[in-house]
C-alpha cells in the first residue's frame, strides 16, 4: 500500500482544547484511518507552521482524501497537507520511464520563452 506523509495545522481553539483536556490524538484517530483501509504508522506533534505530523498507509488515494475530508470538515483545523510518498522502488521504476520518455525542454525545442 502507498504511504501519505500528512500536515495538520491546529486551530488556536484546538489546541486550547486539548490544554485543557489532554488526549492522544494519535489513538483518536487511529480508527478513523482503520475504517478507510489505512494503517498509521506515527504520529508527532511539531512545532512550525504544522501541529502535527503523521505517517500512514492507504490502499488509494481515494481513500487517503475521505480521510483528510472527514478530518478537514469536522472542523477545528486551519491547514492540512498530505504528501504521497514513493518507495526507492517505485522512484527507480519512474526515474527508468522518465529517461526512456524522450521529453524536451521548451528552450530545447525551438520555442522562446518570453522574459
């Protein structure tokens, strides 16, 4: 299964929230991932432009977006960013097709590039 690195910026009343009533939020949303076929594989708190990091697994990307859809909509989020991530695999199979895919830069083919 492919592997999402996902971002969460924390609302100011979010994190007020959890101040006043600490809770894992890893295990909070473990199940969440879990009923959309995914697995979690980590989860930091950070600090930075985002709150939290977490790694996890999903079968699709369609899967991976009802996630962040579900979490994004339920609101008390400024900012989520998933990033898929490829295996060493998959980034040798795709650097293989880039060099067999014969493509050229604009400045390459004849064509100007406006200043």
């Amino acid at each position: 299964m492919p592997f999402y690195l996902t971002q969460v910026s924390y609302t100011p009343e979010s994190v007020a929230s959890l101040v006043k009533n600490p809770r894992n939020r890893a295990e909070e949303i473990r199940p969440v991932i879990e009923r959309l076929g995914g697995k979690l594989h980590g989860f930091w708190f950070a600090f930075g432009e985002y709150d939290v990091v977490l790694l996890a697994e999903f079968p699709s990307n369609a899967n991976v977006a009802a996630v962040v859809l579900a979490a994004f909509g339920a609101g008390g989020l400024r900012g989520i960013k998933t990033t898929p991530l490829l295996s060493i695999e998959e980034t040798m199979d795709a650097l293989t097709k880039a060099s067999n895919a014969r493509y050229q830069s604009p400045t390459k083919t004849g064509i100007q590039v406006p200043a």
